[in-house]
C-alpha cells in the first residue's frame, strides 16, 4: 500500500450488475487490483445497437468499468466454478448485485473465503416484504424520496438524470466497503453488506432532514431549488451565471450590490432598499420577482469572464455555468491532462475519457485490460 493509491496490493472481484458496478471502479482508481467477472451474455458491454439511449449506455459501461481485469466465466461450467474459487480466495472484497452473476450463491462465496468482505448490492435489500421487487432508476428515485425534490411546484416529480441512483448506491456500497475492509485486514473476520439502493438515496435528500430538524420545515419541490431572492441563475452576454448571495453569507450580498451600484445601474437603487436586509421577505415571491428582474437587467451587459473577474476580486459567490462543450474546452483541466484517450472496450475508436480528479505519481487508467 502506497499514501498515493491506498488500495495497492488489494484484490477486489466485481460480480455486480449495475447498480454496483461503479463501486468496485472507485476502488480501480484508488489502486487495487479489480476484477470484472463476466458470462459470455454480458462480456461485449451492452448491445452494440445504435440510437442516443444504446450510446449512452455504452458509455456509462465504459465509464464504470475503466481500470478493471475483465474474465469471462460460465456458471454452469464445473472448470469455470473452479476457477471462480481461486479468484474469491485471492480477493478480499467482493461486490455481488442480485441480477448480477453468481447473484444466488452468496453462501457458496462466503465458503471459499472467511476474511472476505462481500457488499451485496440491490434495490431494496436482502430482506423485508420489497426485497424481490424489481427496480428502475426511476422507481429507485421516487421509493427513495429524490423525485418528489425534483420538478416544479405543483408539477409532476421528475428523475434527477444519468443514472443517479446506480451512482449514489455504488458510492455508498464503495464507502461502507472501505470500512468493513479495514476492520477485515485487522480481525480477519469477513464482513456481508446489505447494500438497499432505495436506503442509499433516502439518505441523500439535499438537505431534507436538516431543514426539518432545525427549521421545521418540510422539503418539497421549489423549482430551481432556490429559497433566497439572491440564489438563481441568470443569462449574460456568451452564457449563463450563477449567483448565491444570501444576506448572511459573509460579504457576498454587500459586495454585489456595491458593484452595482458603483456602475451607475438602476438595480443599485433597488438593491440598497433596507427591506434586501429581512432575510425572511427575502424568501417570498414579490422578493424573488423583484431582485430578477433588477439583476437580470444588470448581469445581461457583462460576459462570464467579466463576471468572474469581479466576483473573484470582490469576494461575491457567483460562477459561471458550464456546457459540456464548456467542460471540455476548460483551460484548467486541459492544463491539468484530466481528459485523456483511451482505446473503449466497446467502441471502435479511442475516446475521449474523464480522468480521476486527483492525481497519482504514475498513470492508472484502462479500459478493458
């Protein structure tokens, strides 16, 4: 083990299906040695066929499997189990999903292997009267909780989008796993995690059960997901921007309205009223028209890079928000090589791939070795 990639010399198998499968790629990144255990149905990622929806998915195989040893076994074939022995007593962590492979035989791995750690990973848990229903995304999200956080007031729930819920399990079933590794590698007693995907978001609600806890106030959709007259995004000249200037959040909301000011602007009038002062008139509507009306005006002459410049400068909360292309073009990640080529497991071209938003003194990445 190294201080940077900590999991150097671990041996995690990767048994899941989906809602897993990002899990055991954190664990890729950060050094062990992960191995994707595949039949011969799923080996090839997923079907080749075209359209947006098979691109995307794809890509998202792509993405959660980067950095993994990928064997493909038989679970019908005796040769095969035994050569799924050998790997579950070299491992120490092991992330199964039910739908996955070998999803029914838990037992029979935990046989092989007393110190394993094994994070069973699947929509609803192991047990309970939901335990073998099945589950989408977006059934996920809304028994969970996030989809009634999403949407409009008084419009349907939305889904968050991209999959959230198979990342949001896959980083919690990631997390827990770390620990119960640890105290593995200390008592050498293995561990069985029950990963509920549907628990995982419901304890991912913004800021839900602190809202109630120390406000009383329950969370419901808001739109933007705004609450001061001051936090929204606002169109420029090349874009769009977003400010965060609460009147309690240190100098920001001050410093805004003396730049406005300082440029002559109507708004500047407008902003110094002493009622911007009441933080509770500044969560009501007649607040919120009013300061987007006043500040769309302003923040429309000036471009983003204008606009940073000042709120850098001034001390104001606002950033610029990014498109893909943005993203992609960034100067500070192109500085930094984030995005790097890779030849795909399942493309026919090398891609252009996100790396690790931390850096290692030796290159990790691949796809499909």
């Amino acid at each position: 083990m190294s201080a940077g990639r900590p999991y150097s010399g671990v041996t995690v198998l990767d048994l899941a299906h989906e809602l897993g499968s990002y899990a055991s790629r954190l664990f890729a990144d950060l050094g062990a040695d992960v191995i994707r255990v595949e039949s011969s149905r799923d080996a090839d990622g997923p079907t080749q066929a075209g359209g947006e929806a098979a691109s995307a998915a794809r890509s998202t195989f792509v993405f959660c499997n980067a950095g993994k040893a990928r064997i493909e076994l038989d679970p019908r074939r005796a040769d095969d189990r035994a050569r799924l022995a050998v790997l579950v007593r070299r491992a120490q962590l092991v992330f199964m999903e039910r739908g996955g492979l070998f999803a029914d035989e838990i037992e029979w791995v935990r046989s092989r292997n007393a110190s394993l750690v094994i994070a069973h990973v699947s929509p609803f848990g192991m047990t309970g009267p939901h335990a073998h229903w099945r589950a989408s995304d977006l059934t996920l999200q809304a028994a969970g909780g996030i989809a009634w956080l999403c949407g409009r007031p008084g419009e349907p729930p939305l889904r968050l989008a991209a999959g959230q819920s198979a990342m949001i399990t896959s980083t919690y079933a990631a997390a827990v796993a770390a620990v119960a590794l640890f105290d593995a590698e200390a008592s050498g007693q293995g561990h069985l995690i029950d990963v509920s995907g549907q628990e995982c978001i419901a304890h991912s609600l913004q800021h839900s059960l602190q809202a109630y806890d120390l406000e009383g106030v329950v969370a419901s959709r808001s739109g933007a997901g705004t609450r001061d007259a001051a936090e929204a995004i606002f169109k420029c000249k090349d874009g769009r921007m977003l400010v965060a200037s609460p009147v309690g959040l240190g100098p920001s909301w001050h410093s805004l309205v003396d730049w406005i000011a300082e440029t002559g602007h109507p708004a500047g009038a407008t902003l110094k009223a002493p009622c911007w002062l009441d933080a509770r008139w500044r969560k009501t509507p007649e607040a919120q028209q009013q300061f987007r009306c006043a500040f769309a005006a302003f923040i429309a002459l000036y471009s983003r890079k204008e606009i940073l410049r000042e709120a850098l400068a001034r001390k104001i909360v606002m950033a610029p928000v990014s498109r893909i292309g943005d993203v992609l073009d960034d100067e500070q990640l192109a500085h930094r090589d984030f995005f790097v080529a890779m030849a795909g497991c399942v493309a026919d071209r090398p891609i252009r791939f996100p790396g690790a938003p931390y850096q290692f003194s030796e290159p990790v990445w691949a796809v499909g070795k």
